[in-house]
C-alpha cells in the first residue's frame, strides 16, 4: 500500500515537472514571477507583436548595438568642435562605439554608448557608471542628420556628469529595479543619513512592452496555454471594460508631462488604477497654459473643444496603442470627419484653400507644428540655438490658418 502511494506521488510530480518545463522555457522576467515577458505573446497575438515591435514604445530604451544606434561614426562626420583645442569624436573601438574626448589631439576620456533612447527624431545615450546611467554629451537629431549638443548641453564644455535617473527610465522602460545604499560621499541628504538609489543594470527590462500596458501577464498565458479553446480573456484587464479616464490615464502616465508631485512610482502603475494615486499636482501646473508640445500631449489636447465637449475622444481616437503615429495625414482626415461631417468652412477660408486640401489636411491647420521650449541643441560650430519641433495636441483654430 505505502509503495503504491509513493510510486502515484512519483508519477505525479514527474507528470507536473514536465508540463511545467512546457509551458515555461525558462525565462525569469525581472519584474518577478507574475510576468511572461513579450516573447511569450507572440504565438497568440502575432498581429499586435509584430506591430509593437517595430514601434517606438519598444525602442524607447535599447541596448546600444550598433544596429540600433542612428548617427555617424566615420568620414568626419563623427566630430563634434567645442573649441580650438577640444573636440568629441564618435569612434568605434573593438565592435563598441564611444565618444572620446580630445584635448589638443591627446585623449582625455572615452565612454562608451550602452543604453539609448529613442528613435524617431532624436537619440540620446548613456553610460554605466558606480550603478548609475550618465547622459553622453552629444546626441543624434533626425532632422539634421547629425550630432549636436544633448538637449540642455553647452556647446562650449564638455560634461559627462548629467545623471540620467530613475525618472527617465520609470517613462521609456518596463522595469529598473533601485534600492538606498547609505554611503558618504555624491549623495543626498535623507532623515540625516546619506544614501544614494542605486540601479541595477540587470533589472532593466528595455523599452515599453506588452506588459507595461497590460499589466502583469503570465496567468493569463499558463491559463490560455492549457485550455487552447477558451476564446475569452482570462486573468487580464480588459481595455474595452475601462472607463474612458482610466483608458486616459493609462496613457497620460508618460504622456502628461514630468512636472507633478510624484505619490508613487510609475512602474507600479497598473491599467485601471487612477493616476491621481500616483501624482499630486504642484500648485499652479493643472491650469497653466503653456505646457510643451514635448512630453503633454495629453495636456495640450485637453484643452481643445473636441476633447471637452465630445465625451467620448481618447488618445485611441486617433491612435493605435500598438503602431507608431501615421505619418499618413489624410488617415487624421477621416478621424476628424467622422465628428465633424459637413463642417463648413466659412467664405476666406475656402476661398484661399484647395477643396482638397481642406478636405484631406485639418491637421496641418488645426494641429500645427509648433517649436519647444523644453527642448533646444546646438549644432558643432554653431552659436544658434535649434528648438525641437513637434506637432501640437491642442487641436483649435490658429491665427495662421486665416490668411
Ligand atoms: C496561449 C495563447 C495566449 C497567449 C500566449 C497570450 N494570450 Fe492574450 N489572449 C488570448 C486569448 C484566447 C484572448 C481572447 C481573444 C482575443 O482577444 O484575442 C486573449 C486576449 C488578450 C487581450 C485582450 C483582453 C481583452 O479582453 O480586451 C490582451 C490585452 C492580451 N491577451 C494580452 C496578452 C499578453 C500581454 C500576452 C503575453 C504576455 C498574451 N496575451 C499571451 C490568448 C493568449
Ligand atoms: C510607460 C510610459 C508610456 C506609456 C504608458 C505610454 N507611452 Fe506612448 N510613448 C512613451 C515614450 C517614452 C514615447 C517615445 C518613444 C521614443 O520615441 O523613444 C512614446 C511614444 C508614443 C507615440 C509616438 C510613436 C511614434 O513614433 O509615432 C504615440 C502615438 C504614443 N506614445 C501613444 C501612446 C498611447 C495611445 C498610450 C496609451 C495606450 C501610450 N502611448 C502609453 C511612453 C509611454
Ligand atoms: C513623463 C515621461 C517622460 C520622462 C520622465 C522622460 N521622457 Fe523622454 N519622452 C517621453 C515621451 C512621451 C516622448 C515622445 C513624445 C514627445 O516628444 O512628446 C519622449 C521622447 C524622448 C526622446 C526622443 C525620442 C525619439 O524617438 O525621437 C528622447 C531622446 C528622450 N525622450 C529622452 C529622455 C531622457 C534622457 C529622459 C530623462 C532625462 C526622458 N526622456 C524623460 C516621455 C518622457
Ligand atoms: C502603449 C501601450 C500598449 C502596449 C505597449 C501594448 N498594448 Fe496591447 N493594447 C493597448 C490598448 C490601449 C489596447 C486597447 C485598444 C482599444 O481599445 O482600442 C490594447 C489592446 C490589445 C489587445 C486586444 C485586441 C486589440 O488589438 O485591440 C491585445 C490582444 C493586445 N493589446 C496585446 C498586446 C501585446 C501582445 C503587446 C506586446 C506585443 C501589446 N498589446 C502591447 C495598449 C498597449
Ligand atoms: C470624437 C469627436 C471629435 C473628433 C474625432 C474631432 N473633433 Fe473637433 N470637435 C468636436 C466637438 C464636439 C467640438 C466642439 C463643437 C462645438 O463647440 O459645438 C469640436 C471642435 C472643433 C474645432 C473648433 C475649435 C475651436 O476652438 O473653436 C475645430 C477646429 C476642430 N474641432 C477640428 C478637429 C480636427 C482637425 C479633428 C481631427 C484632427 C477633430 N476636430 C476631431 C469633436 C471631435
Ligand atoms: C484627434 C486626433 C488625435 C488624438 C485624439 C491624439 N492624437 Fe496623438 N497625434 C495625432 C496626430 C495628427 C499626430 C501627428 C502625426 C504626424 O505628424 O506624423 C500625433 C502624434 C502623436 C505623437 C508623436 C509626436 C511626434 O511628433 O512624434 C505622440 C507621442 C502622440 N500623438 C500621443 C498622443 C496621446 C498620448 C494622446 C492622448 C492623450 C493622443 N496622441 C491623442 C492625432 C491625435
Ligand atoms: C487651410 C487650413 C484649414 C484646413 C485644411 C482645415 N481647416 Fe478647419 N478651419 C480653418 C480656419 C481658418 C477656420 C476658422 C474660420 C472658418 O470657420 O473657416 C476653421 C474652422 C474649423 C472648425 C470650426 C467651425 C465652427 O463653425 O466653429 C472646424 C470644426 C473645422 N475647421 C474642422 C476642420 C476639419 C474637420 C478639417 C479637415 C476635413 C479642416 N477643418 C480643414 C482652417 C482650416
């Protein structure tokens, strides 16, 4: 009798061992065992992998490979001047790429790119250093096709110092795990102690995945894993089911500006909790005007009367969370139709456009580009201060419109 039992608890912890090996391929995601990490959604949802992963939530942080890093580093185009007797170079060393800084030709400091940030208009890097990640001085604009100062750098020193913290992590990536180190020296000051956040480079989970948005998944894959034929969501939060300023808010996390009092840290932000758990607005900044076209679009839309007064519109009015913007403008056209059937402009206003363009092109009259204040570079050699340009979210009647 006691050698059946032990023989049937054999077979059945074997049986259990091997379907767990099934369904886990070993991967440990470092936001801890409640995640499966991209990778596990593709064999279900081809359709929204594919088109996340070419999008630039997913390259908002990535390992600085040489495919993935814009900018030139040969054919003196890799030189940024910063005087007569100092200069930085991109240079690629032994399959690494680096900025290297030259004091009358002798080298003074090499560090070489490791994290980067984005891809579609500009570029920036970092490097690695006693737990923290410190901005590289130059980065890559699109527009320019070239190396210019990083946005807020001088163009006549050189810095290597800027720390790029928790904060820029906390919107461009799914995970950075920190902890407070007491030590003595480059620290603040905390209940009379000194103590610094460390962050772990081996917590870092690149760019902003499937379960960023979604929150934790891996019940959701074991249960569709053993019961292929359930056709009903499990164990995940349905957007369709969120009321309209909680699908906001699951955008607005990133996308409503860095200038409110931090309640919680936004990596622990789940889709269906209210951001005003998260934040507390500083005095002043809810009903300011002037937010920037970088970093708000969710504040600059807010104030338009679309947004106000049509109780419906949200950030996937006009977007697909998966897909990067349409560069397609005429795709925003049908958008705006679809509200605002038979919209009749009034006599100047037809009379100085194409039918067609009026038809085709409300974004470029009501959704201009507009300059950034948040965000200036300069070029190598160059005392003019360039500005960032980025397409307003306040959608409305401009000035220039009406010629
Ligand atoms: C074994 C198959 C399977 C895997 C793996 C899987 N899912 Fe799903 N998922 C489903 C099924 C089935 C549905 C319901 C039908 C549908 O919406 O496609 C679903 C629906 C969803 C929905 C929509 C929920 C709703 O009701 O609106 C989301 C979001 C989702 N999955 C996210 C994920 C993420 C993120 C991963 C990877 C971490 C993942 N799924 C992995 C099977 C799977
Ligand atoms: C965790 C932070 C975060 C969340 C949550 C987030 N975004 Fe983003 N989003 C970003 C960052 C960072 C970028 C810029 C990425 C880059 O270019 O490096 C971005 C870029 C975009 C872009 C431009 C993509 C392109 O290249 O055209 C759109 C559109 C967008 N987000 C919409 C949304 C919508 C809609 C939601 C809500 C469903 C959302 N985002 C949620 C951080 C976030
Ligand atoms: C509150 C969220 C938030 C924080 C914090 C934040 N970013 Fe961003 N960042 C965004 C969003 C959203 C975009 C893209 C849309 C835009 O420009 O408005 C973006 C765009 C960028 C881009 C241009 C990306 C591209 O593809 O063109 C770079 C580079 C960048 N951020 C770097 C940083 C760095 C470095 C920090 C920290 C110093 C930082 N960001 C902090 C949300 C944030
Ligand atoms: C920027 C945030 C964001 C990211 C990243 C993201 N999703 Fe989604 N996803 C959403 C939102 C928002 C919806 C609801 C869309 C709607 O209601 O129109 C959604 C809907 C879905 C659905 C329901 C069907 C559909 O397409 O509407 C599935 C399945 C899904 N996502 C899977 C994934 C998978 C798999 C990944 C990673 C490859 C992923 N999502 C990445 C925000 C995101
Ligand atoms: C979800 C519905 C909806 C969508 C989509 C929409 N709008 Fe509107 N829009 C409205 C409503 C409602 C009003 C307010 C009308 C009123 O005041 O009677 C409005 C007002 C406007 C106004 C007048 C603004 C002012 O300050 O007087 C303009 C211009 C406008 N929309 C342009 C656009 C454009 C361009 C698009 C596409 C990019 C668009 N709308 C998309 C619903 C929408
Ligand atoms: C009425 C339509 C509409 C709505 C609603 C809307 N957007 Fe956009 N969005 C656009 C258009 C148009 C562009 C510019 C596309 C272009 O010029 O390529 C854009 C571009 C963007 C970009 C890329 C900026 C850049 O220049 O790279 C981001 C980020 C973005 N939207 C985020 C959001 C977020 C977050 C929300 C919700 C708060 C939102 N959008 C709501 C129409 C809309
Ligand atoms: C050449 C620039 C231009 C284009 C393109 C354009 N508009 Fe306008 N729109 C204007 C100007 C200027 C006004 C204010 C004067 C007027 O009503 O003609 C206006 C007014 C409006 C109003 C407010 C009307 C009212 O009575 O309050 C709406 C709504 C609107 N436009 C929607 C659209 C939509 C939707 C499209 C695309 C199908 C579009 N516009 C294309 C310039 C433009």
């Amino acid at each position: 009798m006691k050698i059946v039992r032990i023989l049937f608890t054999l077979i059945v912890s074997i049986a259990f061992l091997t379907s767990c090996k099934n369904e886990d391929d070993n991967y440990i995601d470092p936001r801890g065992t409640d995640y499966a990490g991209s990778q596990s959604c593709i064999q279900c949802h081809q359709t929204q992998y594919e088109n996340a992963f070419h999008s630039s939530h997913f390259k908002a942080t990535s390992p600085a490979t040489k495919e993935n890093i814009l900018g030139h580093f040969k054919n003196g185009r890799n030189t940024f001047v910063y005087d007569t007797e100092t200069k930085l170079v991109m240079e690629e060393r032994n399959d690494s790429l680096y900025q290297v800084l030259y004091k009358n030709g002798k080298e003074v400091e090499a560090h070489p790119f490791e994290v980067i940030f984005g891809t579609k208009h500009a570029q920036t890097s970092a490097f690695w250093q006693n737990h923290y990640t410190y901005e590289l001085p130059v980065s890559y604009y699109k527009s320019l096709n070239s190396w210019a100062t990083s946005p807020g750098y001088s163009a006549s020193k050189v810095n290597f110092e800027r720390k790029i913290d928790k904060e820029c992590y906390g919107c461009h990536s799914s995970n950075i795990a920190s902890r407070y180190v007491t030590t003595s020296s480059d620290s603040i000051t905390f209940m009379n102690q000194e103590v610094e956040d460390f962050m772990n480079p081996k917590t870092l989970v690149y760019g902003i995945d499937c379960e960023r948005c979604h929150g934790p998944a891996k019940q959701h894959v074991q249960k569709h894993l053993k019961f292929p034929d359930l056709k009903i969501a499990q164990n995940i939060t349905s957007f369709k089911k969120l009321s309209r300023q909680q699908k906001i808010d699951a955008c607005a996390l990133c996308h409503s500006g860095n200038d409110k009092l931090k309640v919680k840290s936004r990596f622990e932000f789940k889709p269906g909790d209210d951001l005003l758990e998260y934040f507390r607005g500083v005095p002043g900044s809810n009903d300011s005007i002037h937010f920037d076209v970088h970093g708000n679009q969710l504040g600059l839309l807010s104030q338009s009367k679309c947004f106000k007064k049509s109780e419906t519109m949200d950030c996937m009015t006009c977007h697909n969370p998966h897909a990067n913007a349409s560069q397609n403008l005429v795709s925003y056209s049908k958008i705006c139709m679809s509200c605002h059937q038979g919209i009749k402009h009034n006599a100047t206003t037809v009379k100085t456009t194409s039918a067609s363009i009026l038809a085709n092109n409300c974004v470029e009259c009501h959704m201009p580009k507009k300059m950034s204040n948040a965000i200036t570079f300069q070029l190598s050699q160059n005392k003019n201060k360039s500005n960032y340009i980025l397409r307003t979210h306040k959608i409305g009647i401009y000035p220039s419109n009406k010629k």
